[in-house]
C-alpha cells in the first residue's frame, strides 16, 4: 500500500472511531453490567467464535505437525539402525547356513571316499560356465601343484561330478557329466548289466545298455563302470537313478534316461580321485548318498 495523504487520513479516522467506541462501552456500564456494545461483542463471538476454534486447532495441528517431524526423524534414524542390525544379523545366518552346507558336503564327501577307498583332493568349484553350445565345464581351486591330472575322476559325497579336462597350477576344469561331450561306462547296481551314459540335460543323462532282452525298472541306480586300478576312471561312483525307460523295439540297446543324483548348480565342495583305488567297491559308496 501506497503511504499516501489519503491512506494516513482514513487510518487516522479508523483509530479513532476504535477509542471512541471502547470509551463509551465503558462508561455507559453500570458495574457488573453489560456495556452497550456487549450484545455486539456476543453477536460477533457467536459467529467468529467457531472460526476463531477451528483456527486455533489447525494452528494446534500444524504446531504437532512440525513436531512429529522432529520426532519422526529421530524414529528414522533408529530404524535405519535396526535395518542396519537386521541386515548384519541376516548376513550372519546366511554365512552360517552356507557354512553349515559345505561342512556337510564335505562329511559326505569324506564318508564317500572312505566307503570307495579313494584318495582325493577336496576343492572348492568356482565357477560353473555352461555355454551357448550345450557345453558344462565347471572350474576348480586345484591344480597341478595339488596333484590334479587329466582325466581324473571328481566327485561329491552324492555321486559323480566328472572327469578333469585341463590342469592349470593352481586351477583346473572339469567337463561335466551332463555335458553332450561326455561319455561314460556305467552299469546297474546289483546285477552289473553294463552301457554308456551321455549327457542330456542340466540333470539328465541318456543311458544305453547293451543287452536287448534287459530288464529295467524305475528308480534303479546307476554306478560307473570304471577299472581298479585307474584314477582316471573310479568304479561304484553313484551317478543318479532311471527315471524313465524308452521304448526301442528291434534295436540290439535297452535305453533309459537317468537323473543325476549330483545337482552341480549347487555344488561347493569336490573331490578330486588322485590315486587308485586298488579294488572295485561295488556298490558300498550308495550308501553315502542316503536317499540314493
């Protein structure tokens, strides 16, 4: 507003007319009384009165308001802290859990090779590298300086993981047995019927026996062939259970398909075979699976 000669005029009017009014309410009242402008003032607070309230409790509201916001930003930040516990505390029974796994993997692991009188170097898998191709290697923290060749066999406490495909110092690779490339000497458990196994699958193999008039049932397991004396090739190492038996009318084969017992998408620990065996163990090492 303009600080004009206009503007000063009416404001002066306007206290006046207000000293004015305040000097006759209190001397027109007799004592105790009403004044003459109290039925004014009761008109005036019967209909400001409520807006007069209402002002005061959203002036209340927004007081509160400003302080929960004090209030909420100390609450944030003790729930950031607890976050931050919750988070470290769940670390904490992951990596006990994954440690719990691998202790028991590795208690497999040795109950196996002790069951197949093996010799093994034990190994961490890290990395599992299946490619465009259909190719499943997998790479190990073993190599040379451990005592891995070429072509040795590797294993879990559940069964069979594969065969060494190349050596490094320190590291090595191992063609999967689920791998297309990968063939294998199998039989039966029990009876000893013998075949090839060639990977089908993420876990499933196709296994050919040779013998046209063979019986087979679902769920019989299945065990490498291998040879006594050869690290390269273990004998009575589980490989999975038949889950299905094809139909092949006139061929001179018997084929089946076989899960794995050995998920290698899981896998942590290993055993790598570095020594002969020295005698076939049969079927001893099933036992080491439980469920197998």
């Amino acid at each position: 507003m303009r600080d004009t000669r206009r503007t000063r005029l009416v404001l002066g009017v306007l206290l006046l007319t207000g000293f004015v009014l305040i000097t006759v309410d209190a001397h027109g009242a007799k004592p105790g009384g009403q004044g003459p402008l109290n039925k004014a003032r009761t008109v005036a607070a019967t209909v400001f009165g409520p807006v007069e309230r209402g002002a005061s409790a959203a002036t209340h509201s927004v007081g509160s308001l400003f302080d929960g916001w004090g209030h909420s930003a100390s609450d944030e930040a003790r729930i950031k802290n607890l976050q931050a516990q919750v988070a470290t505390l769940k670390g904490q029974v992951e990596t006990s859990a994954q440690t719990k796994g691998e202790a028991a993997q590795l208690a497999a692991l040795q109950q196996a090779t002790a069951l197949g009188g093996l010799r093994t170097v034990s190994a961490q898998l890290v990395a599992l590298s299946p490619t465009q191709d259909g190719s499943w290697t997998a790479t190990l923290d073993a190599g040379s300086r451990q005592g891995v060749a070429a072509d040795q066999t590797v294993l879990t406490g559940a069964g069979l993981v594969g065969r060494i495909a190349s050596v490094g110092p320190t590291t090595s690779t191992v063609l999967l047995a689920i791998d297309p490339d990968s063939v294998i000497g199998v039989r039966l458990a029990g009876s000893g019927p013998i075949g090839t196994a060639v990977g089908q699958d993420a876990r499933t193999l196709r296994v050919e026996f040779f013998d046209p008039q063979l019986k087979l049932t679902v769920g019989r397991p299945v065990l490498t062939l291998g040879t006594a004396d050869a690290s390269t090739s273990v004998p009575g190492v589980p490989v999975g259970k038949i889950t299905k038996v094809l139909a092949t009318p006139g061929q001179l084969t018997r084929t089946v398909l076989v899960t794995t017992y050995v998920d290698e998408t899981s896998v942590d620990t290993v055993g790598i075979v570095v020594k002969p065996v020295g005698a076939d163990p049969g079927d001893a090492m099933l036992r080491a699976g439980g469920a197998h």
